[in-house]
C-alpha cells in the first residue's frame, strides 16, 4: 500500500510538472523586475532602456508596459489616437508640368539631371514627416499618454519574486514576498470594458499602502477630482496652436484601508485589495467633419462609469473571455516545448545552441498576442510600435511606413487567425482615399487615389521630403493587397463589394500614371524608386529614381490582377475599365532575370551601391504576392533564390523576418530556421544600425534596431509558410519544415478559401491532420508529391490520414 501511495505520488508531481511545463509555453516569465526609471532624455531615442524589459498589455485603444518593480511600480500608458499635429496637405500643384521632362531625361539615361529636377519639383511642398521627427510639425507623431506610478515607500528586501505575462489570457502579473506578506499584482487591457485594470492583492489584510501619481513628460495637468486622478491635457497641432486633446482618469476602488488625496495625488492605505481602473479618451475623431458622436468627455466618463460599477471579477472574467477566444485559436507545440527557463535566459541558451524547441512556440504566440493587443475592431491600426511608445518624439513618428512596414504588420493577420484584427487596417486604407484623391488630382493631374511611404492618423498621401525614398508610389497598390487577402482567407463578399470602389479608384491612378517605354512599348511605373535602395547610373550618379522599378510593376500587376477578380466575383458589369485594366496588365513591363540570374531590380542592370541592402522590394512578386511561384514560374522562382543568396543573410528585424517568409516558400526551412536564430539574438542596442542590426529585446520586443513591431509580425507570418502554404492553387501541408523540428504539431492555422488546419508530424513528417471550411467549399490539398481534392460542408472537420498516412 505505501508503494502504491510513492507511485501515485510522483505520478501526480509529474503530470504537474508536465501540465506546468505546457502552461510555460504560453507564457513569458523573468525573476527580476524592469527596474522602472526614466533618466537621460525623455524625448530621444535611446533613454530608458529599462522599458524594453516591461511587459506589454493592450486592448486595441488602451496599451500599457508594465515594469513590476516593488517599491515603485511605473505603468507606463498609450491610447491609438494620441498623436500631435494636424490634417495638413503637402501636394505640389506645379508638380505634374515637370513630370514628362523627368520622364524623358530617365529613358535617356540622364539619371543626375532627372533627379535634380525631381528633387527641385516633385517632393512635398512643406515639411512633411520632419524628416521622422515630426512631434511639433504638422505631421505629427504617435506619443506616451504618460506614466502611473505607485510608489510603496519602502526599500524592504523581498523575495520569491516572479514576473510573468499570460499570453492566452492576456494578464500581466508579479509576485513577491517583502516583510513576510505575499504581494500579487495583475495588470489587463479589457477591450469588453475599453479598460485597463490594476490588481493589487495581498497575504494579510491591511497590508496595501501607497501613493498613486500620474504624468507624462509634457503638456498635462493632473488634479484630484471625485476621488480620482484626472490627467488631461492639450498637445501641438504643428502650427502653434492647439491640436488634440486628451484626458485619462484612474480610478481606485479599495476593499478596507482609506483613501486619501493630497494635492495632485492620491493615497491609499491599509487596504487588502485595490482594483485601480484606468480610461482615457481623445478627441481624434472629432477634428472630421462628419464625427457626430458627441463629447468625447461625455464618452469617457460614460466609459468609466461601465467600467467602475463592476466587481474585478467580472472584469477579469470577461476580458478572459474575450481575449482568449482568440487567442486558444491556434496552439503551437515542439519537442519539450514547455522550458524552465526565464525568458531571458531561454533567449540566451537558443542563441548558443540554436534550437531551443521551448523558445519558438513561445516567440510565435507573443507575435499573435501583439497583433490582437494592438490592432482590434474599431480602433486605428497598430504603427510601426504597435500601440505602445514611451517618448514624445517617438522613432520616426510611430507613423504607418507602406513601402513594407504597415503591410508586414498584417502579414501573419490571417494565416494565424486572427481576421477580425486585420479589419483596422481596412479602416485606414478607406480614410486615406479621400485625401489621397486630392493627391493624385493636385500633385499629378490623374483620376483615383495616390498614396506615398509616409502616412498617419490626420491622412497625409503626399509624398516625402525627399525623391530618394518619400517618391515611392507604389504603396496605394501594396497597400490593396490586404483588401483582397482579406476577402481570400474570409471569403466575405460583404466585405468585398466595399472594397471595390477603392480597388478600382487604385486602379484608376495607376492607368493615368504608366507611360509606355520608348524603347519596349510596355507601360512602366516611374519616377519612382525601388524602395529607399540606390543604384550606380549609367551616366556616373548615383540615383533612386528610375523608370519600371520592379516593386512597382508588381505592385500594380497585382492590384490590377486581383481587381479584375474582384469584378468577376462579385458580377460587376463595368466593361469599359475592366477591358482598360486587362489590356494594361497584359501590357506591363515584364519581370527580368538579370545575366548573373538574378531577378532584376530595376528595369536595366543597374550596379548596385549596397548589394546587401536591407529592402528586398524587387522580391514582392514571391512574397507576399504570388505572381511568382515554384511551381507556376520555376525559373523566376530560381531568380528570386538568386537574389536572396546574394542579398546575405543579414539585415534589420524587419528584413530577417521577409527572408525567412521568402525562404519557406523557397521550401528551405533550414535556412529560414538559420535566420530566424538570428533574429532571436538577444541585443540591447536601441540606435539606427541598418547594417548591423535586427535581434531580439530582453522582453521579446523586435529589434529594428530601434524598436520596431513590424518584426515581430513580420517573423510569425514567415514561421506560418513553414507549416501550411496556400498561394498555388492548392494548400499545402508541412512544404519547409526545418529538419531541427522533428516533432510537433500546429492547429488552426488558416488557408486561402476560409480552410483551417491542424497538423501533427513525428520525426518530420506529417502523422495526423485534419482540415475543416469555415464557410463550406472546395479544395485541393498537398503533401509531398500527392494532390487530393475535397469538397467541404461549412465547419464539418475532416481527416487528412487516410489520404496522406498509407
């Protein structure tokens, strides 16, 4: 009998242990705090590094980085809309009378001259982005709503401290013991109750004291009112004058102990549990004409009074609910996928052994976490940090890049099944025609909507203040790829017929901007650069500015080949401008192999200034587009592999997460693994290295450097090609598994067609698999050499094994 007591006994401490483990996965942890501090300048770059050991949280409106320090906790806050500036124009009406003189000077090779005129005539007439320092222009820039500190009064030691952040449930928290009192702490952004939500319990009743201040670096004013912090405020419009305003209140409920005030702040003491909930609101919406939703005031003080009359229960059960409903969606699991590492140090071991199993599941669904933190319905979509900034003048604006940024920020949206968070991107792209229209009809004299790398939240299409990289025009077309993937992995016609307009008021533009080649009689884009790369002209110069870079001409053979879809879907009878965008589309520049085989960059082969150059623009065509596939263009395939090689390995985060999605739809999952590791380095480094750059932050923020969300993103929708691929005409299963992953499974991945798969392999190849429609409908599937088709009854799952197990 006592044996059989032992027996059971290490039974149970083991299925614990395992049960631990697989909750680890899901889960980043470190010992030690953030040791919150703001110290050098709290408006450059490169201050308070501290911050990128916090923990985010975020529900689409509000985002926090909680530090978890103990004696003096700082809840660093963010709201999407709080930018400075203002709506602002910088077209050029005398612009489009130059356009036909650069034109000629690029078909006849006089590169210097052209991008002097370009320069001289083509570039926003005001001072656009500030150069990506646009705080106090009218441009204008993402910035901190500020810090909530909670100073404790006290330097007690303390002990058994953990600090962890749940993915699935979307919960920060920290756990102590200091004077033999057991603290916990819990940190959500409820996106149910527009929230956020402190917790502070403790062993002992009584046992919670301690100041509450909030602040932000400028252009505030915090009061005590009604038993709560209000912090309010008005930031630049760029002009001189007022622009946005804003408010936040924090509100303590307390279970015993009392409340205190004392002129801005406020003092809580020998309290057992404190549930601080804090909201904020701008008004954002109302500097548009047409915003008739009243105060935003009355809005927050409604959204409070919500929020306040509930028990933290009920706060916490239905943020639960919501966020991991979306979350649970996809599960991802390696060999000893659990770790009893530190995040940290997990980070550290993969970089010297380069297969940390525990790690890459973890890596993947923090990127998931990210996207559904930063980018939910109704809000703005996420910028180049997300929803969380810590500074005023934030890295190049906290704006939306589209020559690759913006757009990697939504690869992963619906191969990792999360759909409803790709929906504010849509909202954007829907707000950037009408002031993209006055664009195109100002700056070019053409129909439709035009669109340049830089935008923000007041609608800025003009191009930048420079020809080299702010001329690029291919982002309105880029752009409108999310509008048809989203349709492709949804099948929403709903959705699709509002697309339509903006599909074809793109498509518009781009038939007035092609101008046929002298030479070759095909139409190409231009003046325009392969995005921010340079070439060594034939003339002596080195220049940016050509005619048919190949980003372009993909770009816009994609918009026009997924219009002329759309119209066929949909049963739009338009002959006129469908029979216009067939013809152009048929009469596009080709794509080029180079004579080293490469697939060209520009039009003419070009010697490049920088061969390892961090963009790879000229590869859209393989990914994220499909104009180029294995199997339906082997040797423009074998092109881009060409170029890729030659490219290196190397690069900014953003470029390490392109090349893995590049090489797992090259079927290498080796060499993709190879760059992901890189990518997993851990680094401080918090400047501009371009070259020398990329890694991962204590907290697994993405590295640009400095912090840039766009690789975050960007990895998860590259490791997604490395399980299921749907861009053929078939999905394919397991196509670039690394050979380091051996064992594992994946499960609700999305496909093209509304088709969601869960997979399971065993020494590297494909053990159990099922398949199900969300809307119903047919399919090819493949694996290996074998193709079957499946017709597919709407949420019925069906077995892979017996068509692909013999």
């Amino acid at each position: 009998m006592y044996r059989i007591f032992i027996l059971l006994f290490f039974i149970l401490l083991a299925t614990n242990s395992q049960a631990q483990t697989i909750h680890n996965a899901a889960k980043t942890w470190y010992t030690g705090p953030a040791n919150a501090s703001v110290k050098d300048n709290p408006n450059g770059w490169v201050s308070d590094p501290e911050w990128l050991k916090a923990l985010p949280v975020g529900n689409g409106h509000i985002g926090a980085m909680v530090f978890g320090d103990v004696n003096k906790e700082r809840i660093q806050l963010n709201e999407i809309t709080l930018w400075s500036g203002s709506m602002d124009e910088g077209d050029n009406p005398e612009a489009a009378k130059y356009l036909p003189q650069i034109r000629a000077l690029l078909f006849q090779g006089k590169y210097k001259e052209a991008t002097a005129l370009t320069n001289k005539t083509q570039i926003t007439s005001k001072k656009g982005s500030g150069n990506g320092n646009g705080a106090n222009v009218p441009f204008g820039c993402f910035q901190t709503l500020g810090d909530l500190w909670l100073s404790f009064n006290s330097n007690a030691s303390y002990t058994n401290y953990h600090r962890e952040l749940d993915l699935i449930n979307g919960i920060a928290a920290t756990r102590f013991t200091q004077n033999g009192v057991v603290y916990t702490r819990e940190v959500f952004a409820s996106h149910p109750d527009k929230a956020l939500v402190i917790r502070l319990t403790a062993s002992k009743p009584g046992a919670i004291s301690f100041d509450l201040t909030i602040n932000r670096p400028e252009k505030f004013n915090t009061a005590v009112s009604n038993k709560r912090l209000v912090m309010q405020g008005v930031l630049n419009n760029g002009r001189g004058a007022d622009g946005m305003r804003y408010k936040t209140y924090v509100t303590p409920v307390l279970t015993g102990g009392r409340l205190e005030a004392t002129g801005n702040s406020l003092q809580i003491k020998n309290a057992s549990a404190v549930t601080l909930i804090v909201t904020a609101q701008t008004n954002y919406r109302q500097h548009y004409p047409d915003f008739v939703n009243g105060n935003f005031e009355a809005e927050l003080e409604a959204a409070t009074k919500r929020a306040t009359a509930k028990t933290y229960t009920a706060l916490k059960q239905a943020h639960t609910k919501d966020f991991s409903g979306f979350m649970k969606r996809v599960s991802f699991e390696l060999d000893n996928t659990g770790s009893a590492l530190p995040t940290d140090e997990l980070v550290q071991k993969n970089f010297e052994t380069k297969n940390e199993q525990a790690l890459y599941p973890l890596y993947f669904q923090f990127g998931r976490y990210l996207l559904l933190s930063s980018s939910r319905q109704g809000g703005l979509p996420a910028n180049l940090q997300g929803i969380w900034a810590n500074k005023i003048q934030t890295p190049w604006n906290g704006d939306y890049h589209t020559d690759i940024n913006v757009q990697m920020n939504y690869w992963p949206a619906e191969v990792v099944n999360l759909s409803e968070s790709h929906i504010p991107l849509m909202d954007l792209i829907a707000s950037l025609s009408a002031p993209g229209k006055k664009t195109a009809r100002i700056q070019y004299h053409l129909r439709g909507w035009a669109l340049h790398p830089i935008t923000n939240v007041w609608g800025y299409t003009s191009p930048g203040e420079a020809a080299s990289w702010g001329m690029h025009i291919g982002g309105g077309a880029w752009l409108m790829q999310h509008l048809w993937e989203h349709y492709a992995f949804s099948q929403d016609k709903a959705f699709l017929a509002k697309a339509y307009p903006l599909l074809k008021d793109a498509c518009l533009f781009y038939l007035d901007w092609l101008v046929k080649d002298p030479q070759t009689g095909k139409l190409v884009s231009g003046p325009s650069p392969s995005p921010e790369n340079s070439f060594k002209a034939p003339d002596g110069s080195t220049a940016q500015i050509s005619m048919g870079p190949s980003h372009d001409q993909q770009v816009i053979f994609n918009l026009f080949d997924h219009t002329i879809k759309t119209a066929r879907i949909l049963s739009i009878k338009d002959p006129v401008f469908i029979n216009d965008i067939n013809n152009a589309k048929a009469n596009l520049a080709p794509l080029q192999i180079g004579t080293d085989g490469r697939l060209m960059e520009w039009a003419h082969p070009f010697a490049e200034t920088e061969p390892t150059h961090r963009h790879l623009s000229h590869l859209f065509a393989f990914y994220p587009g499909n104009q180029i596939t294995l199997h339906k263009t082997p040797e423009l395939a074998a092109a881009v592999k060409k170029s890729l090689e030659a490219r290196g390995d190397g690069g900014v985060g953003w470029t390490f997460a392109w090349k893995i999605a590049l090489w797992a739809r090259l079927h290498d999952g080796n060499r993709a693994l190879s760059i992901l590791n890189n990518q997993l380095r851990p680094t401080t480094a918090v400047d501009t290295r371009y070259n020398d750059g990329g890694g991962t932050y204590y907290n697994l923020f993405d590295a640009g450097p400095p912090f840039q969300i766009d690789g975050n993103f960007g990895v998860i929708a590259g490791m997604a090609e490395l399980f299921l691929q749907s861009h053929e005409d078939y999905i394919e299963l397991l196509p670039a598994l690394p050979d380091a992953w051996k064992n594992g499974s994946i499960k609700g991945l999305v496909a093209r067609g509304g088709f969601v798969a869960d997979l399971q392999w065993r020494n590297g190849l494909l053990t159990a698999g099922t398949i199900y429609s969300k809307k119903g409908g047919s399919c090819s599937v493949k694996y290996g050499s074998k193709i079957i088709k499946l017709n597919l009854a709407a949420g019925l799952k069906t077995s892979l094994n017996k068509y692909f197990l013999n």
